[in-house]
C-alpha cells in the first residue's frame, strides 16, 4: 500500500492526507473529497469495496431499509474505523463485489465543473466511475436497475444483444458506475475526471515525459458518454481512466439508453475507432 500511494502521489498527481493504524493509505485528488482513493494492504490485487456518497445519515438508513425489505443482506456501520467516515451500509451485487453507501461532499454540479483549474499536471480531480468486471450480466443488471434504482444511459453489446459493457448514471453524469462481462471477477478499471481537455492533455504530456507510467491507450474520445480519456497502469497493474467532457444527461423522460454494437468501434473511439488493447478480455 505504501508503494503504491508513493506512486500515486509522484505519477498520478495525488497527494496521500493519511495512513491509519491498519496501514490504509488515504489519496485526495485536486477536489473537494477528503480522500478519492485508498490502497489497502493485502495479499491480493483486487477491490476492497466501491463507495457512493448519499445525502445524509438518514438517507443511510433508508437505503439499508430498502435493500433489506429486498432481500439483501446489509451490514449497518456506525462507527468507521475509515478515516473521516461516519455511519455507513455494505452490501453486494449478485456478483459478489462489495459496494458501500456513506456520508460525504456533496455539490449541485459534477464537481470539476465547480473548482478552480489548476496549474499542477497531472491534476485529477474526483472519482467519478468504476467499471466492475462479471461472469453473469443479467443478475447485475437486474440488481443494478431495480434494487438500487440506477439508470441505464447506454451499452455495448454483442451480436446476441447480451450486453458486455452497460453503463448507469444516480443523476445527471452519464455514468458513475458500470460493468464489463468477463471472464473473471474483478476490478475493470477505476476512473478520475479532470478539469478539462487541456487539463487532460496536460496530464498525458506528464506521464509521458517523466516515463514511469505504462500509458496504455488515448487519449481519444468515447462514443459512449462522449468524454475524451487515456488509460494507464497504476503501481500494481490496476487500470486507471483519466477523462473529461462526460455527457451530462438532462432529459430524464425523453432519454432513451443508447445501444452500441461490439462491431463498431465508434463506441470506444470516435476520433480513430481503436480498440483497447484488453478488448479480448471484454469485448465478447
């Protein structure tokens, strides 16, 4: 954990606001969060939980009350042993991953639309959306829509329609959470806005000259969400997106979910129709 937050602050523009008594790493970005990110020491690569911010304690405790009243297990946290995190709820997908409902900043407008540019580069702003990995589609997707009451804004399909990448906004961003069918469980790949496309250029152009980080593809625009994005390694191989520009979705009613076929490119790269260089393990 200690290698990997040293990483973060030297390569990713992070900055490491503490380390608690069980060696958890705490990073903030250049946001208003308290902290975007936490390595976590263990034996493994992989996700310890996902966490989204609600409103308030009492919204804490409706949405146990909700996931409870359908049939899911819910582990209530009073007292966090997290650094600077108040009552809280854990629960799982039918996957199995670990999500976590908390308390934190909240702000009326994606929050790179709200804070100042910043001189630093690279410069990433807050998480904004993590792409889990699944064997199964459908009980994710079931789970996802109905239990938690997010909303599709688009997928990627096969020629069978199944989807193998859907997207689901909680408000207006495009996505703040998605899946990836796979061959395995796992983490797909955690995601950091920044303030802007220079700001995005700017933090490319970084990592690019100081030479430690394993840039993997972009930057490029996606069709699905529209936001310009380059992806890189973290220290331990996790695959991180750096992106601007996501869609914001207004029209709640009239909105209808886009469909992107696997077949075009279009989806993943609008400007070059690239495909990620993973794509054997998704695109299926």
């Amino acid at each position: 954990a200690a290698a990997a937050a040293e990483f973060a602050v030297k390569h990713m523009g992070f900055f490491l606001v503490h380390v608690d008594d069980a060696g958890r790493h705490y990073l903030s970005g250049h946001g208003l969060d308290n902290y975007s990110l936490v390595y976590v020491p263990g034996a493994t690569v992989g996700l310890e939980h996902l966490s989204f911010v609600v409103f308030s304690p009492a919204d804490v405790t409706r949405a146990a009350v909700a996931l409870e009243a359908a049939g899911v297990e819910v582990e209530r946290i009073e007292t966090s042993d997290w650094w600077k995190q108040g009552a809280a709820i854990r629960f799982s997908l039918p996957s199995g991953h670990r999500l976590e409902l908390t308390t934190g900043v909240n702000v009326a407008a994606p929050m790179a639309g709200i804070v100042a540019e910043r001189a630093a580069a690279p410069a990433p702003i807050t998480a904004d959306h993590a792409i889990l990995r699944i064997t199964d589609a459908v009980p994710d997707f079931d789970f996802i829509t109905t239990v938690l009451g997010l909303r599709e804004s688009a997928r990627i399909s096969n020629d069978e329609g199944t989807p193998i990448l859907a997207f689901f906004r909680s408000h207006t961003l495009f996505h703040c959470f998605g899946f990836a069918r796979s061959d395995y469980l796992g983490v797909h790949h955690l995601q950091f806005t920044m303030k802007n496309p220079l700001a995005l250029y700017a933090a490319y152009d970084a990592m690019k000259a100081g030479g430690e980080v394993e840039l993997l593809w972009g930057p490029l625009r996606h069709g699905a969400g529209h936001n310009m994005a380059f992806y890189f390694h973290d220290h331990d191989g996790n695959l991180i997106e750096y992106s601007a520009e996501e869609e914001i979705i207004l029209n709640d009613e009239m909105y209808v979910p886009r469909v992107w076929s696997s077949r075009d490119t279009r989806g993943s790269d609008e400007w070059e129709g690239t495909r990620p260089p993973w794509a054997a393990t998704t695109h299926r």
